[in-house]
C-alpha cells in the first residue's frame, strides 16, 4: 500500500504577538496523491501562504506550529522534525516558489552561482557538474542558451525570465512536492497565463505534485485537478475543480466567483462581497463567515458541519442547493 | 501618548536610563542650591585644599565627597556645575540645529527642483566632514567662549536634521493625502504646517536626542583640548583635561569623577534615544 | 563602467575646486591674508613686501588663481613655528596618522562586523544583548574619556603597555613604520583601539541591523527553502548583500577616524598629523591650519571615490548598466 504523498492533519499555525495569539492557520487538513496538482484559494489573510510555509517548516517566528498538528510527507512526521533533516528535505524533495522573483534572488550573485550553491546544498559533487544540471534546469524552463545565462545577474532577466529560474531552482533536484506561493501576481498579465501553462506542463511530465496558492479562482481553475477554498484560517470547501466552479456548496465560495471579472455579464456592476476579512485575533465563535454571509443565521454561532462528501465538500450551516 | 508611555516602559533600561537623565537636569538645574561651593568664584578657592582626596575636609569646613581639584575646588561642585554646562550646550546646540536644519530639510522638499538638489548637495557634502573638525575649525577661527562653541556645534550638527527632515518630508509628500491637500485652496505653507510637520517629528525627536548628546561629547571633547569654554567656567571636559596630568601619580579622581558623570549622561541620553528610535520605527514592529 | 568612473572623476575634482574656493574665501576673504602668510611681529617693511610679493592687493580672483596655482605646485606657505614648509611638514607627520587609522578601522572592521552579524543572526540570544549594550558604550563614550580609561588601566595600573609616544620604525618605502617592529606594536596598541573603539561600536550596529533586514528578506526565505545551510546563506548571501552599506560607511567612517585621531594623538601623544593640527590652531600657526585643511579635503574627496568605485565593484546593477 502506497503512501499519499502528504497528509496534513489538523495543522495549527499560531502566531504569538504582543497584541495576542493569531490562529492563521487554524485546524486544516488535506491529503495529496502524488503527481497530483492542488491549488489553494482564499483572500489575502486567509492564512494560505502560512500553510504553504508551515509545510516546508519556514515559519517565522513570532510563528509556531501548535502542538497537536501533524504533516506526514511520504509517511514521515515533519512536524517536529530537527532542522538538520529538514534542511535535507528542502530543496530536494520539497521545494518553494515565492511570489516575487525580484526579491528572492539576490541581485549581487549571478544567476548560476545561486543556483550551483542550490545544487551543492545537497551533495551534488563539483562546481562544472553543478554548473551543467543548472543548464539543464534552465533550458528546461524554457530560457534560451543557457550555460551562458549563467553568468548573468537577476537584473539582466525579465519579470517572467526571473520566476522562470526561480522555478529553475525549484526543480534541481526533481523534488515530489513543489509549493508556489503567487507565483504569477507580480508578473504581466501576458506572462502568466504562459508561466501558469508551462508549470501545468512541467508538473504533468516529472509527475512532481503542486500546490498552487493564489487569490486567483480563475488562474487555479485552469491548472489544478482539485481545489481548497480557504477563510479566516479554515478550510471552508473543497473538491475536485470543475465540481466547485460549476456548483459552489459555500457561500464564500459563491462570493469569489460572482465577483469575478471573467464570469460577469458586461454591462453589469461586479458583484463584491459585502465587509472585509476579520481580524484573526478577533474571530467570531462558530463560522468565521457569518458576519458577511447573506445566508448567516442564529445557528451559524456554532460551528458549522461538514456538508457533502469526500469528492466535494464543505463546512458550513447553510450550504447551497448543489445543482444536480 | 499612553500607549506610547505603556511600550516604552517594557524596557526597563530605557526607563531607567530616562530617570538618570531627569535627575541630571533637576541636579544641574538646582545646583547653585545643592553644591557647598560655586566653583566659578575664585574667592571661594583655597589653594590648600588642592588636589585632595574625596573624604577630605576642607577650609570651608564641609566634606569634599568627591575630592578636590588642582585649583581647590570642590569636585562635586565643580561637576554639577560642568553638567550644567553641558546640557545648556548640548540643548541649546541641538534645538538651534534643529531647528535650523529641519527647516531647509521642508524647504528643500518642499521647493524641488534646483533649490531642492542645491541644498541637499551642500548638506551631503557637510554629512560626509566629520563634525570634530569642522567644530575645531570654527573655534579656531571664531575664538573661544559660549556663543562660538554653539555656532561650531550648531554648523557641525545642522546637516543630520537637514537630511532627516528632507527625508521625511519627501515620503510624506508622496503620499496621497498631501496630493489632495494641495489641490485645495488651502495656502502651501498650511499643508506644510499641519501635515508635514507632524510626521517629520517623530524621526527628529530621536535624531534630536542622539544629537544632544553628540553634541555634550563633541563640547567636552573641544574642552579637552583646550579649545572649548574659558577656565573659568570648567566644562566637564576641561575638569578632565586638568586632571589628566595627575593620573599618573594616583590622584585619579581629578579626573575619573567628572568623566563618569559625562559618561553616564551622554550614555543615558543614548539609551532613551536608541529606545525612541525603536518605538518609531514601523520596521520593527511586528 | 568606464562611464561611471569618468563620471565621479569629474564630480570629485569640481568637489576639490569647490574646497578650495571655501578655503581660499575663508582665508583671504574673511580672514586677513597676512596673517596667513607672515607671522604677527613681522616689521612694516616685510608685510609691504610680502603684500606686493604674493599680490595681495590685486583683485580677488586674481589672487584666487595665484592661490590655486601655488596649490597645484605644492606651495602651501611655511609654517611661523618651524619655518619649514607646510606640505613638508604635514607630509613627514601623515604616515604616523595614516598608521593609527588604518590600524583602528581593521579592528573595527574584523572584531566589530563579525560580532555584529552574530548579533543580528540571533538578536535575542543574551550574547547578543551584551554586545548591543556594548556597542552603546562604544560610540557614546567620548574618545578621550576612553583613552584616558584606557591609559589608566593598561599602563598605569597594569603596567602592561606604554602611555604614550610612538614606538620605533622601519624604513619602507622611504617612509618609518612603526609597525612592523614588535615594540612599535606595543607603543600602537592602546591608542589604535582607543580610536577604534567608536568604529567598533558602529560596525557592529551596522552589521547587526543590515544581517536582521536580510534575514527576514524574501532571499534568504528562498535559500532556505532550497535547502542551503545557515552558514552558507551567511557567508554567500549575507556578507555580499550587507557589503554594500557597510562599505559605504566604512569609507565615510575612515575620513571621520583621521578627525578622530587629533584626540587620540593628543592623549597619546602620538606625532601625527592631528596633533599637528591642534598645536598649530593654540600656537596660531595658520599656514599650517591652511595647509591642514587643503590637505584633508582633499583626502576625503579620494576617500569618498574610493568608496564610490568599490561601490560600483561590489553592486553589480551599477557595472553592467543596469538599473539600481
């Protein structure tokens, strides 16, 4: 019996500040197949980037991983793991995209001597060996003559070629697992959906699993198998992509997809979602939606039920009619 | 204000630091009351009670605490008085410099254009002269006594409140609210009062403590060297410099005494200011 | 580059003109040129000659030019005290000042920059508090009180090193070293990390707050996240991008050291250039103070395009065109 790749287990991500604890991530749970891309949806606050870094264990502090959490990769607890053997797991077989490529390169190294120091990080033999798999890593991103490339500095590239060797980086070590947090918001609108296409393509060949976190619905629609809908910390739906475009069981859910500009009737004002996120130190009891929800009730106080099933489901009081 | 009172008390150093420099100011300021001698009249000196060691008894039939200097006088008289000269300097340099220096720091922000680069030019070329030798300078042209030593602290520190006001004040202006204050009929120099003013403050106020302190070293420093304040009137500096030729044969105190209260001003000074700075700074903040 | 370079050329030599119009202004114009150039008791007959002699009373741009030409030839008048020449005489003291200055910035920079990226490595450690505290000290301190502590303590209480005076040199280059002999060490010790000591103190303030903003920076998020180890991102990522500031200051605080010096040398009674400059401003010996000051302009307008090409050395988005 194989092991899922990953199977995260009532994650808790709290941060403690000097105005109080902030739950940013606050009791999810989620498992991923191998080969399998997941993208991850919510507002910004909604405690998605925190997961992302949770996962590879890059929280800062005044962050912590409460106890109680658990994330098995490959059947192996990373929660609690010492540093020395997570630092052996980051880069080779868990990697990370940021989202703006300006400022996780550093613009005084040339591109090949960042990306030979990410080769040598885990072995990886000599400087010319290093040299030739960052080629190779380059080419594969789709960046033209490469080996000179390598001499060149993060200034020299452009927005889209910046990410394209970040993503580089990311697959030195033919990780199973990459995490993108907003790979594509800093760039043009005209280079993402090229970058969005080539990183679907990439994935489906090595078989490498993504999560893709974004604020996106329609970026992660086109490039995900499943999808996560997060809010105020939670996981507040999920199920396969197509499932939760075409017949939305939570409100909020609902909500992001009204306001999209791609789905609205020209002509007609965007749908907004009334209110703004709520302040993570301050949550309601029960669904931490209520306050914006057109469907909220006396029962919402509580919290809310898993509505659905395994394929497609939802936390909440007052689900939508699923569309047969 | 409170919250701001609330944050800072949770460093007690910064708390603590802040007392010493209040007690300094309530001693200085009521020295002519607490001292058993004036130091500056030279009636009250007995040349017998020269160079004695602290505990000693003197002529004026009070105890010297502190020991007496080359010229009979009181130590602990002498000290306060010299930290009273030296916060007169130090503030009175330092809200001058101030002064001065923020205002060309606004105008040149607010002015543009040639006016703006012409000034900042001529206070980035000061920033980069270090501030003793431009003091030395002045004083050696100027002459000695209280009003060239403020004009030579004053020209040395002018620049770093230039800088940090221009700095401040061309963020401020860029930003949206400033924009819109402009395009009401409101006069130019209301906006600058009302809105830019209040957000140069705070980084000036923590420049301004850093340079108050600055300046009670570099006038100390001048005093040393015999280029500060006439003999007459002792500085701390001077009271050093006095007694550094008795160190060799174990009369410390001469000088060590009013060294450590310089010390413990110009530190305590720069532990409320380092504080301050912290507490402005939204860098920090988490 | 070479662009670049012409361009600070040019800026450092307009910065020296200006200098020397300040100079001149404050000497000739504001000051009694006479002064400058004969000393007070001079008889009637020799102030007459020494006006038709040096065209004091020609119009004033016309004894600008003449000053600048005798500038250009080295002539900065003789000094009233010594009746040697002054750029003979600031010259035969400078190796003595330059050899304290640059012995204090070493210590500053190879004791204070590695305490002050531990510092900002681990900012809440109590190591790193106390070297914090420490560095309080450092540049509130006076430099004379330091020195005089410094004395009191090493020479006259311990008795371990001299109190004062410069040790024995060796001739290199035509020019004595105190240095290179282990007595000229000893003679050079106290009062080098007497200067150093505010050098200290800011290095390690600088290093600190430079290693703090690049540890939180999205650079060293992405390093970690491609598995590099902590000194790696240290030694690689770090140091170069704290380079930058540090340089800069460095050479800025190198002019400042030189000003510095007068106190140290004074104290120590170390014949350099700075007590030079305090016996000539209490003995009145104005050619001197002149040639003092034409002499120190134009070392920091060097010392500040010195700083400014290694700036360019150590950023490359200034070398290759590109934008900072």
């Amino acid at each position: 019996m194989t092991d899922r790749l990953l199977e995260v287990r009532d994650l808790q991500t709290h941060f403690h500040t000097r105005a109080g604890v902030l739950k940013a991530v606050n009791g999810v749970s989620f498992t991923l197949e191998r080969g399998e891309i997941l993208g991850l949806v919510g507002e910004s606050g909604s405690g998605k980037s925190v997961t992302g870094f949770s996962l590879i264990g890059l929280v800062d502090p005044p962050g912590r991983i409460a106890a109680g959490s658990s994330i098995r990769f490959d059947g192996q607890e990373l929660v609690g793991l010492p540093q020395a053997q997570m630092r052996a797991l980051r880069g080779k077989r868990i990697a990370m995209i940021f989202q703006d490529p300006a400022a996780t390169l550093n613009p005084v190294l040339t591109i090949g001597q960042q990306m030979t120091m990410a080769v040598q990080a885990h072995g990886g033999g000599g400087e010319a060996a290093a040299r030739a798999l960052a080629a190779r890593s380059l080419t594969r991103v789709g960046i033209p003559d490469a080996v000179a490339r390598l001499d060149a500095y993060p200034h020299e590239f452009s927005g889209g070629m910046r990410q394209r060797v970040a993503i580089a980086i990311a697959l030195l070590h033919e990780p199973e697992l990459i995490i993108a947090d907003e790979p594509t918001t800093a760039l043009d609108v005209s280079i993402q959906a090229q970058i969005l296409a080539e990183m679907k393509a990439l994935a489906k060949d090595s078989g490498t699993a993504l999560i893709w976190i974004s604020h996106d619905l329609a970026t992660v629609s086109s490039l995900a198998d499943r999808v996560m809908v997060m809010y105020a910390g939670r996981i507040v739906e999920r199920g396969a992509v197509a499932d939760v475009l075409r017949a939305p069981i939570h409100p909020y859910t609902r909500g992001l997809l009204d306001s999209l500009p791609a789905l609205a009737t020209p002509g007609e004002k965007l749908a907004q979602i009334p209110g703004s996120t709520p302040s993570l130190l301050a949550l309601p009891p029960g669904c931490p939606f209520a306050p914006r929800c057109p469907r909220a009730s006396e029962a919402c106080r509580t919290d809310p039920p898993l509505v659905g099933d395994a394929q497609h489901g939802a936390l909440c009081h007052h689900p939508l009619e699923v569309v047969a | 204000m409170a919250a701001f009172w609330r944050e800072y008390r949770e460093s007690w150093i910064a708390v603590v630091a802040l007392a010493v420099v209040l007690l300094v100011v309530a001693a200085a300021l009521l020295a002519p009351w607490i001292t058993p001698q004036d130091p500056y009249d030279l009636a009250n000196l007995n040349l017998r009670d020269a160079r004695r060691a602290p505990g000693f008894v003197g002529s004026g039939g009070y105890v010297h605490w502190l020991g007496t200097d080359a010229q009979g006088r009181d130590l602990f008289s002498a000290i306060l008085y010299g930290l009273r000269i030296s916060l007169q300097m130090g503030i009175a340099a330092g809200a001058v410099a101030m002064t001065l220096g923020a205002t060309l720091g606004i105008l040149a922000a607010n002015a543009g254009g040639r006016i703006e680069q012409a000034i900042m030019r001529v206070v980035d070329l000061q920033l980069s002269f270090p501030a003793i030798l431009l003091a030395l300078v002045l004083v050696a042209v100027l002459g000695q006594g209280k009003v060239p030593l403020i004009i030579a602290l004053v020209t040395a520190q002018y620049a770093y409140f230039a800088r940090t006001a221009y700095g401040a004040a061309t963020a401020e202006r860029q930003k949206d609210y400033v924009e819109a204050a402009r395009a009401t009929p409101l006069p130019g120099h209301r906006v600058v009062v009302r809105h830019l003013l209040p957000n140069c403050l705070p980084p000036l106020i923590v420049v301004g403590t850093v340079q108050v302190a600055n300046a009670i070293s570099l006038e100390a420093t001048l005093s040393f060297l015999g280029l500060g304040l006439p003999p007459t009137e002792p500085s701390l500096g001077m009271l050093i410099a006095n007694g550094f030729q008795y160190m060799m044969s174990g009369r410390t105190w001469i000088s060590v005494y009013p060294g450590i209260a310089l010390i413990v001003l110009i530190v305590a000074i720069n532990v409320v200011g380092d504080q301050l700075r912290d507490q402005f700074n939204p860098r920090l903040r988490r | 580059m070479l662009g670049y370079v012409i361009q600070r050329l040019i800026q450092a030599s307009l910065v020296m003109l200006a200098m020397s119009a300040l100079v001149f202004v404050g000497v000739y114009a504001i000051g009694n040129p006479i002064d400058v150039l004969i000393s007070p008791d001079a008889t009637q007959d020799i102030r007459a000659a020494t006006i038709r002699h040096y065209g004091l009373d020609l119009p004033l741009w016309q004894q600008y030019l003449a000053f600048l030409g005798r500038l250009v030839q080295g002539d900065l008048g003789r000094s009233f005290v010594l009746n040697i020449p002054v750029l003979e005489l600031v010259l035969s003291r400078l190796p003595a000042t330059l050899e304290l200055a640059l012995a204090s910035v070493l210590i500053g920079a190879f004791i204070g920059i590695p305490l002050g990226i531990y510092a900002g490595y681990k900012p809440d450690s109590p190591v790193s508090k106390g070297i914090m505290a420490a560095s309080v000290l450092g540049f509130s301190v006076p430099t004379f009180w330091v020195g005089l502590i410094l004395i009191l303590t090493f020479a006259v209480n311990l008795d371990w090193l001299p109190a004062g005076q410069r040790g024995p040199t060796v001739e290199v280059l035509g020019v004595g070293w105190s240095f290179l002999t282990l007595e000229g060490l000893q003679f050079l010790a106290l009062p080098a990390l007497n200067l150093s000591l505010f050098k200290l103190a800011m290095m390690i303030r600088l290093s600190r707050a430079g290693t703090r903003e690049v540890m939180l920076s999205d650079t060293v998020k992405f390093a970690r996240a491609a598995g590099l180890s902590e000194f790696t991102i240290l030694r690689r990522h770090v140091l170069r991008l704290i380079s930058i500031p540090l340089v800069t200051v460095f050479g800025l605080e190198f002019g400042s050291t030189l000003a510095f010096a007068v106190v140290t040398e004074t104290i120590f009674s170390w014949p350099g250039v700075g007590k030079l400059i305090i016996d000539s401003i209490t003995s009145l010996d104005r050619p001197v103070m002149v040639g003092y000051l034409v002499l120190v302009a134009f070392l920091f307008v060097t010392i500040n395009l010195v700083v400014d090409l290694t700036y360019a050395l150590l950023d490359p988005r200034l070398r290759r065109g590109g934008r900072v």
